[in-house]
C-alpha cells in the first residue's frame, strides 16, 4: 500500500497546525502556552482570547480530524483498499500531530477535539457509530452541566466511548481504536486528573 506513508504524512502535519497558538499570535500578540493552562487546546484559547475566538479554535481542531479521515481518506485510499482501517490511521495519525505537533517541539494540545473531528468522520463511514458517539458527548455534556470542569468531562467522555462500543458490538477494529483514542485522552490529562483529585482543578465559568 504505497499511498499509506504519505496519506500519513500529510494527516499527521494538517493535525500539528497550532490552531490556538496561531490564534493566540495574531488575535493578542501571545504565546498561549505561556497563559492560562498553558495548553494550545480550545478551554485555555477560551479563557484567554475569549469565547468567539475559543470556539473557533474549537471547529477548526475538529475540522482537523474530519478532513484527515474524511476528504483524506477519499483522495489516497484505493476503492479496493477501503476499509474503517485505513481511515482510522488517518485518523490517529492526525491526532498524534495535534497532541504533539512538531510547529511547538512536539508538545500539543490534549487531542479532544481533533478526537471528536475523528469520530463524526469516522461515524459517516462505519455503521453503528453514530449511537456510540452521540452517547458519548451526551456523557460530556452531562458532567460538563453537572461540573462545569471541561477536563473531567472529557475524560469521562473518553472513558464512556470504549464501554458504549462494548455494549454495542463494535467490531474489533472499532474497539481497538476507542481503546487507543481514550488512552490517548487519559495521556493527555494527566495534570488534569491530579488537579481532578486534589480539587484544584478550575470550572470553565
């Protein structure tokens, strides 16, 4: 499969794109990493350059995901070779990027939304999907209302998609992959989770 390693390459650098770094750049003239949470993630983007400017941070890493496994998947996988597989690598190649984008010395952001950008693509391709990932962000929302701790909805979120592709007989590729993509979340929020414990952690309003 020789469109496999550029088909990579090119998801993996469209995830490293800094969204809310560049963001950060142009709107206020800062390095985000530097405020805040200090994460080139959507929250801090929020919290520091404000809501507009936050949510479109957050559209556009999702976007990230979508493209990746969507119009990517499109353009380099041979009808023949298609399969849920193939886009799932693109997939996580390009959450890899975002969450360590080379743009930054390979330190990213916590991979959520490019993580749900993966999903909706992913969801329009493999059958049953779409319950497990409306379940899942119906997890993110009811913590985040219960909460308002974005981090502890995310990784409840996370947490929650590997159970629901269990409960639904997923294939085996599916829950592999929402095995990984939690993983992945959990990695990333590891000073989240500490905060969590010791009830540091800060409530988004």
């Amino acid at each position: 499969m020789p469109w496999i390693i550029p088909a990579i390459a090119i998801s993996y650098f469209i995830g490293s794109i800094p969204t809310a770094y560049i963001f950060g750049k142009v709107l206020k003239g800062v390095d985000i990493r530097k405020f805040g949470s200090r994460n080139v993630g959507a929250t801090n983007a929020m919290r520091l350059l404000g809501k507009g400017p936050g949510i479109l941070v957050l559209l556009l890493d999702m976007l990230k995901g979508f493209i990746a496994v969507v119009f990517l998947g499109n353009i380099f996988i041979p009808a023949n070779a298609e399969s849920a597989a193939s886009r799932i690598l693109l997939g996580l190649a390009c959450i890899l990027g975002h969450n360590w984008t080379m743009f930054l010395g390979f330190k990213g952001g916590k991979g959520m939304a490019t993580t749900l950008g993966v999903l909706i693509g992913l969801s329009l391709k493999v059958s049953g999907l779409k319950i497990i990932l409306g379940l899942s962000i119906a997890v993110w929302v009811l913590f985040f209302l219960i909460f308002r701790i974005v981090s502890l909805a995310s990784l409840c979120s996370a947490i929650a998609l590997p159970i629901f592709s269990l409960l639904f007989r997923q294939s085996r590729v599916i829950i592999l992959t929402s095995f990984i993509l939690a993983f992945f979340v959990l990695l990333r929020h590891r000073t989240n989770i500490r905060r969590i414990i010791q009830g540091k952690e800060k409530k988004l309003f």
